[in-house]
C-alpha cells in the first residue's frame, strides 16, 4: 500500500511541469535580440527594425517544451536553443533558418557553440556533457564527451581562446576541461577543478582584457559570492561576498526564509563591469573586476520597479547596454482569450555612460523608459506579451514566485528516506524489466 502511494505520489511530480523563467539573448553587435520564454523564440532584427520568425525549411520539430538555455556563437552568425523537449535546435542569424535539429536523450540544461563556430556542446541533466559537429553530415547524432557524474550542469562558457571548457554543477564543482581538436573522440584531458563555493554554482563568464588570450573565470552561486579564477590552475583570486549588501535591500525585495542567491551573471569583454541578477531582488547589483589586482568589488545596486525581477541578463559591451528580462513559462494572462494566450515577459535595459571617456571603470546607469529601448514599440510588442498595466505588478509578483520554486527544486538536492531511496532505483526506466 504504502509503495504504490511512493508510486503515485512520484508519478504525479513526474508530471508536474515546474515554471522556466524567460531567457534573454543578444547578438554580439546588437543587430538582434532573442527572448525565449515556454516553448517560444521571440526574435527582433534591429538592423532591419523588424520582427522575426525562425523558420524551420529542414521539417524538423519546433520546440514544444520550456526552453531553459539559449546562445549565440562568439561571431554572432549561429544561435542555439534546447531545453525540456530534449531537442537542440541550431540556426543561422542571417536568415533566422534552423539548419541542424539535433535529438537529446535528456533534458538539456546548458547549450554553448565553441569560438571557431564548427561545434556546439550541450549538457543534460544527468551531468553529461554532449557535442555534435556542424562539419559532419546533417544527420550526425551527438557523443558524449565528459561528465559530471550525476550532477545538474547549470553552465557550460567556452574560454576566449578557444582552448578550455568551463563546466559547473550543482554540487559545487567548476570543472575546466582541454577541448581537444578532435572532440568527437572525447574530452578526457581535465586542466583543472575550480573549488571553492560552499553552494550550488548557477553561472559562469570569462573576462579578459584586450592584451590577453586567457583572461580570468568569474562564477556566481548558491552561497552569494562572486568569485575570480585562475582557471588554468584552478586557483581562487578573490571572493566578493554579497550578503552584506543584499542585507540592505528592503525587507519587501526579499522573502522571509528566501534562499538569496546568484541566478545570472554576465561581463564586460575587458571585465571592467559585471551585471548579476539575485534571487528576488527588483534589480541587478553591478560590480566592477580589476584583472591586474585579480579584485572583484561591489559598485552599486541598480533597483527596478518593484515587481520587476530580471530572471536573465544580456550585456552588449560595445554598445553599453545592460538587457533583462523577466517572465516565466506558465505566465500568461487571465484577459486574453483561449484562442490568445500569450506567455508574458517584460523587457528593460539599462544604459551605461562613462563619465571619464579614458576611464573604463567610470560609468553613470540609466534605466531606459520603453520609449528609449532601441527597437522602441516594435521590439517591445514582439518580446513582450500583452498585459493590462494594472494587473502587471500582481501577474509579475507571480512570475517571480514561480521562478524562485523552480530554481529551489532544481539546485537544492531532494533527501529521500532509504525506503523510498530504493524504491526510486527499482522504479528506474533503465532497471525494469522489459516485457
């Protein structure tokens, strides 16, 4: 009795689809910019002040699940998208045509496309790292080239040069592994393990400056530091800690009992600015990394409206523009009608203007108003979905509790009795026996 309501119990979670947050990507020149939210890729061309619908010339299956990791390659010519529906989809910016659609056996959590543009390598939640040629036949499936061991992969950041493939879990670990010229025969050479957070790590970036090929790791976590990596020695330059800062938000940017931690983190090329989003706080926290003192410091917190709570971030260096946005999957709103449902996301940006044109380092940020935002109304009626103003900050409010549940479930590790421990290992798809 009391093992079929372990089964039914586990069925019905099996079932549940647990929100994902919206993601944000945008192309390194700021030609176009991509929100992915639900099964959905929202694209607007600034070059041609246009909307945009990918399109699918191959006949292969358009997403049907929750997006959960989006990237563009380093020259801006190739856009990955994987998520829930175990299904990669690869596309040329150009035209916005998918030219692969590459078959997961997981859920993917992480998808990234090597700097040379031949290789795109994504990571599945049983902590196996995949890549799939795109010089190979159309056809040519994904191999495994390392692992994780059972652990969540929450980012995977290919170094500047190329050379190295950054890796993080849920259990703490930055792996950096040689990517090898072969790396269809698998990455087995490991440089170095970055370890350090005392929390789930959630988001890596590499910075470095103009004078250097290597630069330096940046990686933020369950435990809300921000942390600076010789990579190539796995060693730990600094730890910027946060909690004394999100200790002077006010009480009603962060829940009682909320497990405060960094959800995003994205640079600058020369690291002189680091935007970071944290968990239920209205707004990202800025820091500035000195790659010559191997120092990383806290600048400013930059707060937004008060249900406005970025779940991803996009920095444009060039350009000086800080992109969020914040939406979840199973956002939508209760005035549009069954034949317009529309899943919701809000888009802001913040402009960064250097005081001292010779001082990198010296910045003043503006939050743009919608009618700032390059793109204006057009670019805003295609990321965005419709909402009445005075529903916004209660479907918000929404979003953002959704969001925190997900990532909760996602990063803390589930305790489970030994009974019901050997009850999930006898109930494995890979350990029954087939009829």
């Amino acid at each position: 009795m009391e093992e079929g309501l372990i089964e039914e119990s586990e069925s019905a979670n099996a079932c549940t689809d647990e929100a994902a947050p919206a993601l944000i990507a945008v192309h390194p020149t700021e030609s176009s910019v991509v929100v992915a939210v639900g099964s959905e890729l929202r694209v607007f061309d600034l070059r041609g002040d246009s909307a945009v619908s990918p399109l699918d010339d191959l006949g292969g299956p358009h997403h049907s699940a929750s997006i959960r990791a989006v990237s563009f390659s380093s020259d801006g010519e190739l856009f990955a998208s994987a998520g829930d529906d175990k299904i990669i989809k690869i596309w040329k910016t150009d035209s916005w045509n998918c030219i692969r659609t590459v078959q997961s056996e997981k859920k993917v959590s992480a998808v990234s496309i090597s700097q040379d543009s031949q290789y795109v390598t994504f990571a599945d939640k049983f902590g196996v790292v995949w890549i799939v040629s795109l010089k190979e036949d159309r056809d040519t499936k994904a191999v495994p080239i390392l692992g994780h061991y059972c652990s969540i992969i929450t980012s995977m950041k290919f170094s500047p040069d190329g050379k190295f493939i950054a890796t993080a879990d849920r259990d703490y670990k930055i792996r950096i592994t040689v990517f090898p010229r072969n790396a269809l025969k698998g990455a087995h050479e490991i440089q170095s393990f970055c370890l350090g957070h005392t929390d789930f790590v959630s988001c890596l970036a590499f910075v470095c400056s103009q004078d250097q090929s290597k630069g330096l790791l940046l990686s933020g976590g369950g435990d809300l530091t921000v942390r600076l990596w010789d990579y190539i020695s796995g060693s730990l330059l600094f730890t910027c800690a946060l909690a004394d800062e999100a200790g002077n938000l006010e009480a009603s940017e962060i829940e009682e009992n909320d497990k405060r931690a960094v959800t995003n983190i994205c640079a600058s090329s020369d690291g002189s600015l680091i935007a970071i989003a944290v968990q239920s706080f209205n707004g990202v926290m800025l820091l500035s990394c000195d790659l010559l003192a191997k120092t990383v410091s806290f600048v400013k917190n930059v707060s937004m409206e008060k249900s406005y709570i970025p779940t991803s971030l996009a920095l444009v260096s060039s350009k000086e523009r800080l992109w969020t946005v914040m939406g979840a999957s199973n956002l939508t709103s209760s005035d549009l009608t069954n034949n317009n449902q529309q899943l919701l996301t809000r888009v802001r940006i913040i402009s960064f203007l250097r005081k001292d044109p010779l001082d990198s380092c010296s910045r003043d940020s503006a939050l743009l108003e919608d009618s700032e935002v390059p793109g204006g109304e057009k670019l805003l009626m295609q990321l965005q979905g419709c909402l009445d103003a005075a529903a916004q900050e209660a479907a918000f409010a929404a979003a953002a509790a959704a969001v925190r549940t997900s990532l909760q479930n996602m990063m803390i590790k589930k305790q489970y009795s030994v009974e019901r421990r050997e009850l999930r290992k006898r109930n494995r798809n890979d350990k029954k026996i087939k009829s």
